[in-house]
C-alpha cells in the first residue's frame, strides 16, 4: 500500500515537476530569442540613421538619370558604406511618388550576387507600413526573410535636408545568419536545459518516492521562487542528509546569483570614473522621490555642482589631470552628505546631488559645507605648493559653483526643478564663482515665469556672449573690475524699494550688468586718460551708449532693456546724452541705472582721482538731486544704504 501511495505520489510530482521546468524553458527560451531581436533591431536602426546621415540630400535631390553626378555621388557613398559592413547585402534610397503607398528606387546597391533596382524602379510599399513609417521617424522590419540569396532583415531611416523635411529614405537589409544563429544556440541550451531538468526531476522522483516528500517539496517551493525572480528566498532544511547539502547548495547558489546580480544593478548605475552614480540613475531616483515628496507633502532639495574654470584646467594640465579632480571632488561629495542623500554625477564636470526629506535652509548648509572643504583643500594645497606631496588636497587650486532649489517652494516637476539648481548655479557662477546661490536669490527667480523658460534664456549662446562682453569691458580697466555687477547690485536695489515685480528686476539686472557694453572698442588710451579728454575723445566717451544698444539689439529676448543701456547717461534737468531727454521723459530703467551707475563710480577707485567714502558720495547724490538724477530714486537708494542690512554688512 504504502509502495503504491509512493509511486503514485512519484509520478505525480514527476509529471508536475517536468510540466514546470518545460513551461520555465520556454519562457526563458522565448524571452531570451525576443532579447536578442531586441538587441539586433536597434542596432540595424543605428546602422540604417547613421548611414542615412552621409548622404547628401542635395545631390539625391538633383537625381533624374543614371549619368546625373549627383547619382554617382550617391552611388558612391553607399557602396563604401555596404562594403564597411560585410554583412549588409543590400542598401538604397526610396522617394514616394503621387501614386499613395507607392515608392520608386533613386539608387540601390547590393553585392555582385544579388540583383539590384534600377533608377524609377517601383515598389509597392502598402503591404510594407514600416517603409512608409521611415518618412517620420527610423523603422525596422524585424521579420526574417529567406529566398534563394539568403536571409536578412530590414531597416529603414529618413533622409533629410538641411531644414529638417524628409526627402527620402534610406532602406539597408542586413544578412539574418547571425539571429538564425543565435536562435539556434538558444534551441540547443534550451534543449541542454530541459535534458538536465529532466534528470534532475527523475532523481528527486526516486528520492521523494523512497522516504522525503517534504524536503522535496520545500526545493520545489524555492525554484518557483527563483524562476519568479525572488532571490531573497533560502531553504530551511537542517537534516544532514543528501537533501539538506543539497538545500545548502541551492542557499548558496542563490546567494552568488544574488550578488552577481547586486553587481550587475551597481556597475549600471555607477559612474565609472568618480564611482557615484551615474545620470541614468539620477533620473530615475528624482523621479521616484519628486512622487513621494508630492505624495506625503515633504520637502525635496537639489544641488547642483559645476567646477569652476574645469575646460581651461583640462587643455593646461591634461585629461588625467582633471579625471583627478574629477574624482577628488567625488569622494569630498561622499564624505559630506547623508546615508539617506543620493550623490551623482550628473555629467561632464557637474555633479548633482538628491537630498530627500530635506528644506531649503539644510540643503544650503550642505551645499556649503562641500564649497568650502573644496576651497579649503585649494587654500591648504597653494599654501604648501612647495611641497604638494605633503597635502592629500586636490592637485590643482579648483573651486566649485553651487545651486540649490527644493520642491515644492520652487518647483513641483522633474524639469523645472533641475533648470531651477541650474540657473541658481549659473548665477553663482556669473556672480563670483566659488559660491553657494539658492534660486530664491535669482533676480527674476520669484517671478511667474516657470524656471525652464528662465534657465531657456539664460543658456541662450547669444546672451553669453553679450556677457562676455561685458566682462570683458570690465577687464580692460583694473579700476573699473567688477564695476557692471556693483552696479547691477545698487540698482536691484533701487528696484527692490520701489516694489518692482520681479520680472521688471530682472530686467533692471541684466541691463545695469550690460550698460557698459558699448565701451567694448574704446581705446585704452581714453578709459585710462587720468587728464582732460580731447573734443574727439569725448565724443568716442559719448557714442558708448548707442554702440551698446545696437549690440545689444540682435538678441530678441533684451529688446525690453534696450532703453536702459541707451539712456543711462541722460540727465534728469535734460543736460545729458545722447537725446537729451528730460524728467520723465527719461525710460525709469535709465534713470535707476544712471543713479547706480554714479554711486558706484564715485565710491571706487580712479585713475584721475580716489574713491569717495559712502556718506561723501550720498551727499553728492543729494546735491544733484533734481540736476542729474531723479528725487525719487536718490531717495529710495539712500534709503537702502542706511537700512538696517546693510548697514550691518558693512560693520
């Protein structure tokens, strides 16, 4: 009886035991041949855009016969690009004609065994949609087709001209050997698979059968797990039998695919140069922790992180050099955040840094606590740069520029979040660089504009370089250095005590930083004039303003701040140039900058006189009150001056 109870049982669990490991193979078997078309899909789309990239849509647009250069050209181009790739039988260009659905061959290359289309050969794409597909957007035909040639699959990618339309597509077919191939190693492992599945599930059979059902049945319990991806799963069996080593084998399998695996997770999301994580990975945890903290309602801050100056450290110290610092500054980010806090590098010289559950106030504390040990490891490496050996600093003096934003003060989506620790980034590099800068402490930051549009126009390649104009003005002059932010600064100022919106603050900053700029080809020889300037020079000192405006003027996001730069030296009793403008005539942007702008020149150095002292320059603007500036403006700028604030910054 119980012989029998034993051998049903032993059938029953071996059936069972088969039908699982049989059902197990082929998914994975399945799932396996799909990876690989997968793999080999994207590949032959990468094939069929970048070769559909080499060729000239103006010589392909000129083809009307076979002599045509411009048919030969093409030829040309795409025989070198089927004889680099053995393994392409053929590849052509198709045009659509007026017939919907129908194609016609412009050039069509193949190898000497195969034949090809001539020129206005038609094609019947109706029954091909990926064809038609490819006029928008790259497409493959994964389906392998066989005739007396061979094998092959198919891509296609659009061939576009030089205002982005689609003039025709480019078709490869790729010899299929290499999936046929690969489906038959599958077949065979699949194959090897299910053979030792099988011989493993006869044995345990018999050991069931004999005297163990419910060791048996735990190891069954823990496959499922495993082919379920459950890797945590262990067996708990204490006899020391043939099925407990067997159950130690199977812990400790599992736990070697387990770290295998953790290895696998790490080295994909860990950059391999500073060992952080990398960008793939920083976008996937800022969305996962952006949900959570919108969810639960807390707080989620961002740093960003830009090495100041890092192009020029890398063309005069070399690659190695700034891998060095690269990785320097990484360990200095490691060793200054959270075990919660999720550090990256976010590309090229930025780092970006995740701080869950965490307000703006402590993410700034953060962020300034990795400023600093940098600058400190910078100061301790130039004070003993006789014996660099003797510092564990970074092999060059590097400082850092730092933006912080949070959500949901800033920012509630993924992308403004960023553009917001971007642009306050940017602000503390235009700024002093070797800063820490919040968004809220961006002019214009406050305003209702999103920070994607904001951080649009600040990356704007025009802006930058009016910027570096005006830089450079500054530079021509080491009395006048830093004299376009001074100036900005007072004006943001005057701005702030007339309760300006934030977008007209804006405004007000970026003109005062670029008044200057038209001084850009002034001769050093008038800037530095520490005497009286000749008729001819004073008129060159004159024309500034309107050189600037005209500079100025081919960016159309600045058209609003134009009067500020043209204006700013017009007087408010009508005295001034280049218009003569008077009172409230004068654009209220002007005459900010105009009180800004002569506070600050009184108050530094120059070379035909000494910087006045604060209450010696108030007292200037109080007695050309009504003359050259407006009351109002003098009012509220000394107001400022003698706040509370400011005051006690200047103790």
């Amino acid at each position: 009886m119980h012989a029998k109870f034993a051998a049903r049982l032993a059938i029953v669990f071996g059936l069972s035991t088969i039908c699982v490991t049989t059902f197990a193979i082929g998914l994975l078997y399945t799932r396996a041949r799909d990876a690989v078309h997968r793999e080999i899909n994207a590949k032959l789309i990468d094939v069929a855009l970048s070769s559909s990239q080499l060729v000239d849509p103006q010589a392909l647009k000129s083809i009307h016969t076979a002599n045509d250069p411009g048919y030969r050209r093409t030829r040309n181009t795409l025989e070198r690009l089927r004889k680099s790739n053995p393994r392409l039988v053929h590849i052509y260009a198709l045009v659509k004609t007026a017939e919907p659905g129908k194609l016609k061959f412009v050039v069509d290359v193949g190898g000497a065994a195969t034949p090809t289309a001539r020129l206005g050969c038609p094609l019947d794409a109706r029954n091909h949609p990926e064809m038609l597909e490819a006029f928008k957007q790259p497409t493959v035909d994964g389906r392998v087709r066989t005739d007396r040639w061979g094998s092959w699959i198919s891509a296609y990618a659009p061939i576009k001209n030089y205002l982005g339309q689609t003039i025709a597509i480019l078709g490869i077919d790729m010899e299929a050997q290499y999936i046929l191939h690969e489906e038959d190693a599958l077949g065979v492992a699949a194959y090897l698979a299910f053979s030792i599945a099988i011989g493993l599930a006869v044995l345990l059979t018999l050991i069931f059968a004999s005297r163990i059902s419910r060791p048996v049945w735990q190891l069954t319990t823990a496959t499922r797990h495993i082919a379920e991806g459950n890797l945590d799963y262990t067996i708990r069996i204490d006899s020391k039998d043939e099925i407990g080593e067997l159950a130690k084998s199977f812990n400790q399998m599992v736990s070697s695919l387990k770290e295998s695996q953790n290895r696998l997770l790490k080295r994909a999301n860990t950059d391999g140069l500073t060992g952080l994580y990398n960008h793939r990975y920083f976008q996937e945890r800022l969305n996962q922790e952006l949900k959570r903290a919108l969810r639960y309602g807390r707080p989620l801050s961002l740093i960003m992180i830009d090495v100041d100056g890092f192009k020029t450290i890398n063309d005069t110290m070399g690659h190695p050099a700034g891998d060095t610092i690269l990785q320097k500054i990484a360990e200095t980010i490691s060793e200054n955040v959270r075990d919660i806090d999720i550090p990256t590098r976010y590309g090229g010289d930025e780092f970006a840094i995740i701080l869950p559950e965490t307000e703006l106030q402590e993410a700034m504390q953060t962020a300034e606590r990795i400023r600093g040990v940098l600058d400190g490891t910078a100061r301790s490496r130039a004070e003993n740069a006789e014996n660099p050996e003797e510092t564990g600093g970074l092999p060059h003096n590097v400082t850092v520029s730092v933006g912080v934003a949070v959500c949901p003060k800033h920012a509630k989506q993924r992308d403004s979040l960023l553009a917001a620790a971007d642009i306050a980034m940017y602000h503390a590099k235009h700024v002093s660089q070797n800063a820490v800068c919040g968004y809220d402490d961006v002019p214009g930051a406050g305003s209702s504009m999103d920070p994607c549009r904001i951080h649009a126009f600040l990356q704007s390649a025009s802006v930058a370089t009016i910027a570096a104009l005006a830089a450079a003005v500054d530079a021509k002059d080491h009395y006048t250095k830093g004299h376009s932010e001074s100036v900005a600064k007072y004006a943001v100022a005057i701005a702030n005590e007339l309760h300006m919106s934030d977008e007209e603050k804006f405004s007000v900053r970026i003109a005062a930083l670029l008044h200057d700029v038209g001084k850009i080809g002034m001769p050093d020889t008038i800037l530095k004039n520490p005497g009286a300037l000749s008729a001819e020079q004073r008129q060159i000192v004159r024309d500034h303003p309107s050189v600037g405006e005209s500079i100025v003027k081919q960016v159309p996001q600045l058209q609003k701040i134009l009067p500020g730069i043209l204006y700013h030296h017009e007087r408010y009793d009508g005295a001034g140039y280049p218009c003569g403008l008077l009172g409230d005539h004068i654009p209220l942007l002007a005459r900010i900058i105009c009180v800004a702008d002569s506070f600050d020149a009184m108050t530094s150095n120059r070379p035909y006189r000494e910087a006045m002292t604060t209450d010696v320059a108030i007292a200037q603007l109080r007695a050309s009150t009504g003359k050259q500036f407006d009351p109002r403006l003098v009012d509220a700028f000394i107001r400022w001056l003698k706040s509370e604030d400011v005051q006690a910054n200047a103790a």
